[in-house]
C-alpha cells in the first residue's frame, strides 16, 4: 500500500474542509443554539463529526479509484 497517496487523497479533503468550515462558520453555533429546535434535532457537535466521516470516506473511494 502507498501510504504517501492515503496520506494525500484522505487528508487534503479533510483539511481542506476544516480550513473552509472554520472560516464559514465562525458564529454558525450561537446561532444554531438560538434556532427553535424540534426535539429529534441533532446536537451541534455531531456537524463536524459528521462532515469529517463523509471527506475521509470520499478520501478512502478517491484512493480506491486511483488504484483502480
């Protein structure tokens, strides 16, 4: 396994959209704690858990497709 492209197709996509979501939602949580809520709604930590999971997925199948 080349663990210089792993390296490459997960964490450019990941960094990159952690860059991009510091600098997009600077204020984003006090807003989202201020929205009238339904009670199924998903706390605020599970965004960033959640779109990390999906770049490093789409990372892994970039790999994956390489290799292909």
């Amino acid at each position: 396994m080349n663990y210089g492209k792993l390296a490459k197709c997960v964490l450019v996509p990941v960094v990159g959209s952690s860059l991009v979501g510091i600098f997009a939602t600077r204020n984003s949580k006090e807003i989202y704690d201020k929205l009238k809520k339904p009670a199924f709604a998903p706390p605020s930590w599970t965004f960033p858990v959640a779109w990390t999971s999906l770049y490093t997925i789409m990372g892994l199948l970039t790999l994956i497709s390489f290799i292909k």
